[in-house]
C-alpha cells in the first residue's frame, strides 16, 4: 500500500518543474513546493519511526493516531510558516525534489523490511509498524489530492491509498459514511476541504457537526 501511495505521489513530483512548484495546492498558505517539503518531513519521520523500536505497548492504532490531528488554528499558523520558511531555502527546487525522491523511496524500503507487528515510537505515541505504514499511507493519499489541486493533467491517487483513507474516516465516524461518496470526495470532505451541502448535512444529521474528523 504505500509502495502505491508514495508512487503515485512521486510520479507526480517526477514531472514537475520549477514554475508548476509555485502552483498553490489545497492547503491554506502553501505552494507546490511547501506541501513538498512538508511530505519530505513525513518520510523522514518515518525513517526514523521505522528504526525505533518501542518498549511500551501501543497506544495509538491506525484510526484513533488522527484523534490527536483536530483543528487548531494557531497551531496550523504557525506549521504553515515554519514549513515555508524551511522550503524558500532550496533556492533550486531540483534539490528539494532529489531530495524528496531519495527519502520516499528509502522509507518503502524501510517499511517493506519493518516487522508489521512491532510497536514502534513517533511523535508522543507507540503504534504497530503496521499502522504507522497505514497512517503514512493515508497521510500520502490526501496530501497528493491537495498536490493535484491546480495540477488537473497530473496522476491521481492510488486507490489503495483513497481506500485506507476512507477506511480510517468510517473508523473515525463510527460507522460507514452514509453518503455516496466517492473515495476522493469524501476524503476532501470529511477532513474539510471541501463544504458539505445541505444534502449531505441532512445524510450526516449530527455527525455533519464533527466535521472534519481529522486536518
């Protein structure tokens, strides 16, 4: 699964050059080449997660990990900077996107090697190795969505990915999203980026107010 998902978002940013990465993207305040760097920051702590064994049990599985992952305006001011002013340093994006490629391929690899089964450390919480793969997975499969936001030609997601995505939304919900959605649609609306209708309000009923079930 993440072989897919990471592949499908590399033969993206394999095609792209440096005016596509000024494009805007779905999330708020970055550009192509910010979105970039902030998934070269996931894979690296990946990297790292995959090499840190755990002595503790889980405590987080690959649904309730994005209970932490709620709307927080001044948190996500202050992400959108920092990850901005870290990616304006690679003044050549061929740099930024070599090095992109480098650290998602060693992370498959890294996750192909991983003992599934071993609880592994990442930012305050324990997971299995297999659910931080499902987790980095789904976090791969909405941020190639946003990637792809003014990119209309490029690569869609892989569908394992936008299945994981939905997996991890229905756990989130508590039940299977009673609209017929489809697997990009709903992962744009159920993490808010995109509005709901009256209509899909009114199929939700109270659950519509938990939206987005995770940012």
């Amino acid at each position: 699964m993440l072989r897919e998902t990471y592949g499908a978002l590399t033969a993206v940013v394999e095609s792209l050059g440096d005016e596509e990465s000024w494009l805007p993207t779905a999330c708020t305040g970055w550009a192509v080449r910010d979105l970039l760097f902030h998934h070269l920051t996931d894979a690296q702590r990946a990297l790292v997660a995959l090499h840190t064994p755990a002595s503790a049990p889980p405590d987080r599985d690959a649904v309730t990990y994005w209970q932490d992952w709620t709307p927080d305006p001044a948190g996500a001011a202050n992400g959108r900077r920092r990850v901005r002013v870290n990616a304006s340093m690679f003044l050549d994006f061929d740099q930024l996107r070599g090095l992109y490629l480098e650290t998602t391929a060693a992370t498959v690899t890294a996750a192909a090697a991983a003992d599934l089964a071993r609880p592994v450390a990442t930012q305050g919480h324990v997971l299995t190795a297999g659910d931080l793969i499902t987790t980095l997975s789904v976090e791969a499969a909405v941020h190639h969505l946003d990637l792809v936001r003014d990119l209309p030609d490029a690569p869609r997601p892989s569908p394992a990915g936008l299945a994981a995505v939905r997996e991890t939304l229905d756990g989130l919900l508590g039940r299977p999203v009673p609209v017929d959605w489809s697997d990009e649609h709903y992962a744009r609306a159920a993490t808010g980026r995109a509005s709901l209708t009256s209509e899909e309000r009114r199929a939700l009923g109270a659950d519509a107010g938990r939206l987005p079930l995770f940012c």
